[in-house]
C-alpha cells in the first residue's frame, strides 16, 4: 500500500524549464560570446533540475538524526522492533536494527533480522521482470495471456491482450484488491487468476486500481515463460547474483530463519504476536518477499547505480527506465492546484518538494509489517524502513524526516502524526453494524434448518449454512468458517478477522427467501448467493 500523495514534474513543466533558460544558455549568451565559461549549479539535464541538494554533510546529518527519531516514532507507536538502511552515492552508510523482533522472547532487532516485505514486493518482483527480459523471455509489452495457458478477463479481447506492463501498472480494469478475498478464503493461486475473469472491468488503460493478484498473473506469466516457479526465478535471477542470500520468495524461508521478526498486532489496546502469522505465498510475486535490510541495501544501490552492480552491467537501465517512470495517475488531484500521484511498474514514482524525483513503495499487512523505501536517484541517496507491526505509518514517517533533512537541512513538518493519522483509518473495522448493538425489539428469525442449504455463486464458490450445536455456521471456500449470529428477523451476522478484516470487523448476512447477500464479500458487487 502507499502511504502519502506524491508529486511528479509534467512534460509541460520541463518544457518550461528549458524555454526560460534552465539549461544555463539565455538570450544574452546567444547574442554576445562571453570570454570566459560561466559558472552554473544548474544540472545540465533539465529533466533532473531541482532547487533541493542533497550534499553528504546533509546526508550524514540525517544519518546521524535516525536514531533519535526511529526511538521517538516507536515509543509514540508502541512498534516493538524497526530496521534501517542507507544507501549514498553507491556505499552503504547505515544498517541498524531497534527494539525486539518478537515481544514474546525480546530477542533484539539487527541489520540482519528478515522481515516480511509486503508489497514493498512489488517493486523487487518488478526487477525480477527486468531481468527477465534481459534473458529474453519476455517484454514489458508481451500479453500475459501468452504464457499464461487459460489466462482471460471478463472482456476477452482485455484478457488476450493486457500486458505484462498494464498489470505491473494496475490499469487492466480490475477492481482494487481484485481476488484478496479470494485467498482470505483459502484459494491457491491457480484457483484465484483463473476466477480474475469473473470479476466486471472498469476501462481498460485508463483506470487505476491498486492490487495484488493483477501484477501476481503478470509474473505468473515470465516465470512460465522461463519455465521456473515464480520463487525460484527470483533466486535465480536477482538474489543469487546480487549476493541476498537472507532474502525468499517463500514463506517458508521467512518462517525457518532463526533471525527473523515475527508480526504483531494490537488487540484491546496492547501490542502482542499476531496469532496467526500472515503467509502471502498465494500473492508471492505481489507481496511474498522477505529480506533484510543487508540485502536490501545490496539491491536499492544497483537501482541508484541505474542497473550496475560492483560496476558491472546487471540490468540494462533503458528496462528500468519505465519501471521507475510515471505510466499512470495513481491518485487523482484531491482538490485545485495539488498535485497528482503516479505509479510505474511496480514502483511510485513523484518529486519532493524540492523537485527531486522521489521512487518509493509502501508495504503493509494488518497481521503484523510496515515497510517502505525511498530513492532519490537523481542525488544516489536511498532509505529502507522495515517494522514488524501492523502498518501505522512509522516506517513512512522516519523515512520523509530523513530525506527532508538530507534535501533541506532540517525537517519540514512533523511527519509523525501525519502519517499515523492516515494510517489509523487503514485500520478502523469492517461493516455498516460496526458499533452497533443488537435491536432489543428484534424480530425472531424463522426455523434455523430453513437457511440451511447450499447457496452458488461463480466466483466465491457453493456457501454452506449448516446448522451446527443448536446455532448456523457459515463455510466458504477453502477455510472460511464463521458462526452466524441472530440479528433481527432474517438477518445474522459473523464476525471476520483477516488480513482485510480488522479486529472488530461485523458483516451481515442477510437471507430473503433463496437469496443470502454476505455483506463483507458484496463489496464490489460479488456477493450475491443463490440456493
């Protein structure tokens, strides 16, 4: 997930800039030849032209601020353990780790601690895509359906012909979050890409929808290409040769790393060890990395070094070039004269303030990770930020006071409560009964063993109500099971807790005659039941 609004600098804008004499040349040098070369700080790209600079005393000053202000965010936060890495014109300058990587066994946090990325993921996996097509498998523009047997779209001439790009860029018209609930639900990821074509588009190429499961098909697709499973191809491609030999593809590698961090959660107020620990092998390509901040360091440096590793050509820059270039409105203006969001492949893609091109990518689960990183490519300075706590904001807040101080000098807003504010409401409960107390004047429900049966539906799949020790239960998918509480007349309700379902969470289900409409898997127009 993103955290904050960025900001881009428009063809327009640049156009601007070299009309009024941004490349150093103005009227006056064309019409009288000066005796000697004047002197200019102008960078002589008026593409990359900026008023921030980033100087290594800034840099250092902000390196030398990080401690005090990861402490000051965890104590606020009550985050049990951060990591951070830095990265500067191609030498790594930082690499610590904060607090306890389980609350449970205060085993402390250090540069070597793997964290579970997110969909920090996202932008590594976009990487493993460049490399791909440096071997040749595939191009950014080659259609998933190509290698990808049985792959389609609810418009079969989209689903033949959306791109690995329109994927990696979230404009192939799926709705946001497009088969989530499907792997809530316990469906493998074979199940999940092939119900994608179930689900109604928006305009192809012209809408934006972030996701998992749209850029999951896309790199289903290059591993089938290669002929190698998704995991195994971005060992083979970009961790083995760039030495991260801490960072996996697999939840099982996170899970048997005698470092590793475990997530957490808060319940009734108190931070504690995710009862069940969050396992995205199903959206592996999406949000199925883990690493640490060594290895991270390793791979955000070849990124700044436009593809180079220990000097070396890694990956040509010309296929990073659109990875890391606007492809999309992410975020629309939200009011006259702000400025938009875009995203890439894979990466979003700003400026500051100070008009220096900002990559980032935010990661976040509710059971327990909050990552991010930030590249300044323009001035080689880099920051990765990895928590092992519900996203809230922390790892956002500390990675835009360190690149403040490095473009300005000193901070230019508390960060902090900004973005823990926006990421408080990430995490506020599910449903329109949220709060609510049962009608004391509620109307009894009919014979239990009268919505007992089996109810289809083509992209969930059959819900079973069963009547179970005297009460309903509820079975969808793979896993799902919930009891159904009585609400009034013929409506009850269950009470999920997942990844999208934040603690306190309550649908209603609704049954009217051989219809039950299951609020939390309605919300976007799929949840519709039929006996």
């Amino acid at each position: 997930m993103s955290g904050n609004k960025r900001r881009v600098v428009s063809a327009v804008g640049v156009a601007v800039l070299i009309l009024s004499g941004a490349t150093g040349c103005t009227f006056a040098d064309v019409a009288t030849e000066p005796t000697a070369a004047p002197t200019s700080t102008v960078d002589p790209d008026p593409g990359a032209d900026a008023l921030a600079t980033v100087t290594r005393a800034q840099v250092e000053a902000a390196v030398d601020d990080l401690s005090a202000s990861v402490w000051t965010a965890m104590e606020a936060s009550g985050t049990p353990g951060i990591a951070v890495g830095v990265v500067y014109q191609g030498e790594v300058l930082y690499a610590d780790g904060f607090g306890v990587r389980d609350l449970d066994s205060g085993e402390p946090v250090d540069a070597d601690t793997v964290f579970a990325l997110a969909s920090v993921s996202k932008s590594i996996g976009a990487s493993v895509v460049a490399r791909a097509i440096d071997e040749g498998y595939v191009t950014w523009d080659t259609p998933v359906a190509d290698h990808l047997d049985g792959f389609t779209l609810s418009d079969p001439y989209v689903g033949a012909h959306v791109t690995i790009a329109d994927m990696y860029a979230h404009r192939s018209g799926l709705s946001k979050h497009a088969g989530d609930e499907l792997e809530e639900i316990g469906y493998d990821r074979a199940a999940i890409l092939d119900r994608l074509r179930l689900i109604p588009l928006a305009p192809w190429r012209s809408t934006y929808a972030y996701g998992n499961f749209d850029i999951t098909a896309a790199g289903e697709s290059v591993a089938r290409a290669a002929g190698e499973d998704w995991a195994d191809l971005s060992e083979r491609l970009l961790y083995e040769p760039l030495g991260m030999t801490s960072t996996s593809s697999r939840f099982a590698d996170l899970e048997s790393r005698d470092n590793r961090a475990k997530g957490h959660m808060q319940l009734d107020g108190e931070w504690v060890v995710t009862p069940d620990q969050r396992q995205p092998d199903q959206q592996s390509p999406a949000g199925g990395v883990s690493s640490n901040v060594t290895d991270l360091t390793t791979w955000l440096s070849m990124l700044l070094a436009a593809g180079e590793h220990d000097g070396e050509p890694f990956i040509q820059a010309s296929l990073l070039v659109p990875a890391m270039s606007p492809q999309i409105v992410g975020s629309p203006p939200s009011s006259f004269g702000s400025r938009a969001g875009y995203y890439g492949y894979g990466f979003n893609v700003g400026t500051t303030a100070g008009g220096l091109v900002d990559v980032n990518h935010s990661g976040a689960f509710l059971l327990g990770t909050g990552t991010v990183f930030k590249l300044l490519p323009e001035a080689g300075l880099g920051i990765v930020v990895l928590s092992n706590a519900s996203a809230n904001g922390v790892p956002e807040s500390i990675a835009a006071r360190f690149l403040d101080i490095a473009q300005y000098g000193a901070q230019r807003r508390d960060w902090l409560p900004l973005f823990m504010g926006v990421f408080e409401g990430e995490s506020e409960p599910f449903g329109t009964l949220v709060g609510e107390k049962p009608p004391a004047d509620a109307a009894p429900a009919q014979a239990l063993d009268t919505y007992a049966g089996t109810y289809a539906n083509d992209y969930f799949g059959a819900a079973t109500v069963a009547v179970v020790d005297g009460g309903l239960e509820l079975s969808l998918g793979p896993a799902g099971r919930w009891a159904l509480e009585h609400w009034t007349g013929d409506e009850f309700v269950f009470r999920p807790f997942s990844e999208n379902a934040p603690p306190g969470s309550i649908s209603k289900a609704t049954f009217d005659g051989d219809t039950l409409v299951l609020e939390y898997f309605d919300q976007h127009g799929l949840g519709t039941f039929t006996r």
